[in-house]
C-alpha cells in the first residue's frame, strides 16, 4: 500500500499542471504590434545593403566587384559591432553639453534592444555611401579604418545633435524624420572628403577631356535600385518607431510619390538635356528622390512630395554633371551627389514644404533658417572629423593603391581572386575570320603578360 501511494505521489508530482498566460491587454497587444512593426523595419533596412552592394558593382568595373562585395559586407558588420561598443552611447547616452552622449556603452542600462538593432541598421547605411563614391581605387585596410571612424564617432555624435532629444540641434528645432541629413548628407560629405584626397581613377580625365568609364552591368544596377527602393519603406516607415495607423501610410505615400516623381523628372530631364533618356541618371533619380522625402516624409502632403520628388531628379543629373565635368570630382556610382545634394535639398524642403512650419503654409523663414543652420553644422562637422583622420592615417601610409594594382583591378590586388570567371571561346582555325584572330590573339597575350606581372 505504501509503494502504491508512493508511486501514485510521485506520478502525480510529474504531471505538468497548466500554465495560464496574463491575459492580454489593449496596452500590451500594442506593444506588440509597435515592435514587430520596428523589426520589420530594422529588416528591410538591412536588406538595403544588398540593394547597394548591386548598384555599387553593377556600376562599376568588373574587376572591381569582389572588392565593393566585401566593403559591403565589411560594413554591416563592423558597423553592428562598433555601434553596440561605442556609438549607441555616443548617439543615445544622457547628454553631455547637448553635444554628445555620456553613458550607455556597450548598452549598459540600455532596455529597448529593438531600437538600437533599427539604429545599427541606420549607421550601416551611412557609413556605405562612402562605399561607392571611393570605388575602384581605395585600398581595402584604409576603408575599414573610415568606417571605424565614422560609426563609432563621427555618425553618433551627428545623431546625438538631431535624435537624442536633447541635442542642441533639436532644441533649435532641427527637423530631420528619418535621416536626410543624419545619414545621407553625413555619408556624402565624407566620401567627398575622402575623394578629394584620392582623386580620379586611372583614365577619368585626360586634359580637359572628361572620359566616361561605364559599369559593367547595368541590369545588376537596377536590381539593386529596386531592392533600395522596397528597402526604403522600411528606412522611413520603420522611422515612426510606431504601427501608427494615422502616421505611417502617410509617410509610405510620400515616399512613394516622391520617388516616382523623381524617377520622372530624371528621365524627362535628360531627354531635354542630352536628347536621349540616360538609364544610369534615372536609376539614380530614384535614388535622389527616396533621399529627397526622407527628411519630411512625415510632415510633406501628398502633393508637396511629388514636388521635392521632380525637383530631386533634375538636381540630380545637374549634380552629377557639375562634380564630374566642373569640379572633376570623380564619383563612380554619383553616390555624393544622391545623398549629399540631395539631402540637402530635402532638409530644405521641410522649411518650405511642411504643413505645419513651411515657408509656403504660414510657418515663416525660421524653419528653413534652422534647416540651414543643422546642414551647414553637420557638414562642417563632417568634413573636418573625416579630414584630419585622413590625413594622419595618409601620413603612415597611401589610402589609395598602386596604379598597376588599379589597371589591374582591385579584385585580385586585394583579395587574390575575382567575381567572375572570364573564358574566351577559341574556335577553330577555319571558323576564324581572318580580321578577328590578330584581335583574339593580343587579348589571350595581354592576359598571360597581365598574369606573370602579378604573380
């Protein structure tokens, strides 16, 4: 009788006695909504870098594409890790002088993960514009040491300014929704600084000739346009930090408006100016307007954006044309121009543009005059930060690599390999046109003496 009471305690002790959960509240469903909401954002974002890693190589040289895959990867990651040590801190931490951020450091005391895997996402982003603007010609060690320096330090404290709340650019009235200013002219004006520094590529200017070095695929290019596109959504979507019902269509129409209208204009533009509609320019509009929409997608009608959004296009092909052939700046991918023009331009528009303080809705000049004040802020900022550090890592060694490296592409001079496979097809002797061996043989010769130089 004992054993079986026994036995009969024991079995009822195993068995598991049901759990109910809390019910649900209004409060908490909410909650829940906001972070799924936040965390699909954070995901298209991440996306967007494969959406750059394909306009990078699709407009680039073939020879180069291992080498811009890797910066991208290269970015994403230490971006990640960089951000969670330092930048978070620095962007998010209790104010310092409403300069920069004093605590918070490797997320100490931080609770809401959510938002900073949506910011590391956004810092990544900034720090892969300088990605494309340097292309082809940097070395790979220096371009990790920029973007060190500019996710750690120099990004956070540009966020810190605008998003922290009690940074001193807010306290102005500084408004940027979603980054026109903190990531995209951020981003720019370092590449320019660092292109400035590295100058042209082997080629792009001979005297005062401008040569065009077309990329090597074009369609890859426009896959990735799409991706940035679709990833967009997401970038200013997920910005509202909220699945606010009333808040976040609006902010997805502007953005899609502005993005059409920009493609539009872009395309129309050229057609004007060129007498033909130019495929690289008006890929690139599309690019111009989701920059463009990004600072006031939140406070910009319907109408208003598809305005910022025909303006960004034409601003757009100006751009690139004034950097490349006035000031000879060589940009491969147009990346200074799509966000560092741009952006400004859409930081300007919410002084212009915004239902509440637009210059065109009663609100006056002070909103513009503020908007000027953050972008002539953010680029001195930038400019100098990312200068001195080029210049005293430039006194240790070249940022820029060999031009027998440079002709022969950065894919094996700095990786050993390449992103493709190239093959001639040998035909037969008689198959051959006369006209077409000579041409094949200087190509096979050029090849074996290319290779014995390397190895």
């Amino acid at each position: 009788m004992f054993k079986k009471s026994t036995l009969l305690f024991v079995l009822f002790l195993l068995i598991a006695s049901p759990v109910y959960a809390a019910t649900p509240t209004t409060e908490s469903l909410q909650l829940s909504v906001d972070l799924v909401w936040v965390m699909l954002g954070a995901f298209l974002v991440f996306f967007m870098h494969a959406g750059f890693a394909m306009v990078e190589s699709g407009f680039t040289r073939a020879k180069n594409s291992l080498n811009i895959l890797m910066k991208n990867f290269i970015t994403i990651s230490m971006a990640s890790l960089l951000f969670f040590i330092v930048g978070y801190g620095l962007m998010f931490g209790t104010s310092a002088g409403s300069i920069v951020g004093s605590d918070g450091f490797l997320l100490s005391g931080v609770e809401d993960i959510s938002f900073f895997v949506f910011q590391a996402m956004f810092v990544a982003t900034c720090a892969t514009i300088i990605s494309g603007a340097v292309a082809e010609r940097m070395k790979f060690g220096s371009y990790v040491l920029v973007v060190i320096a500019m996710t750690a330090v120099i990004y956070p404290v540009v966020g810190h300014w605008i998003w922290q709340g009690d940074g001193w650019l807010t306290a102005l009235g500084f408004s940027d929704f979603a980054g026109s200013t903190v990531v995209h002219l951020t981003g720019a004006v370092g590449a320019l600084t660092v292109v400035l520094f590295l100058g042209p590529r082997v080629g792009k200017y001979s005297g005062k000739k401008v040569n065009v070095i077309p990329g090597h695929n074009i369609p890859i290019g426009a896959l990735g346009v799409f991706i940035l596109w679709l990833g967009w959504f997401g970038f200013n979507g997920g910005s509202t930090l909220a699945a606010d019902p009333s808040l976040v269509p609006m902010v997805i129409g502007t953005t899609l408006l502005s993005t059409s209208a920009a493609l539009v204009s872009s395309a129309l533009y050229t057609k004007i100016r060129f007498k033909r509609v130019d495929a690289s320019l008006s890929l690139n509009g599309v690019l111009a307007g989701l920059v463009g929409i990004t600072a006031g997608c939140a406070e910009i009608s319907l109408g208003g954006s598809i305005i910022v959004g025909l303006l960004s296009g034409v601003f757009l092909v100006e751009g690139i044309r004034f950097l490349d052939t006035k000031l000879r700046i060589d940009d491969p991918v147009g990346a200074i121009t799509v966000h560092g023009i741009c952006g400004i331009w859409g930081t300007l528009a919410v002084g212009l543009f915004s239902t509440s303080t637009g210059l065109f809705y009663g609100g006056g000049f002070s909103q513009l005059i503020v908007q000027l004040i953050g972008v002539i802020a953010v680029v001195a900022w930038t400019m100098i930060t990312v200068g001195v550090f080029i210049f005293v890592i430039s006194r240790f060694s070249s940022i820029r690599v060999s031009e027998e490296e440079e002709i022969a592409g950065l894919d094996f001079a700095e990786h050993g390999s390449n992103a493709y496979e190239l093959k001639e097809v040998l035909l037969t002797e008689e198959n051959v046109p006369a006209s077409h061996k000579l041409g094949l043989a200087d190509r096979l010769n050029s090849l074996t003496v290319r290779d014995k130089k390397l190895s």
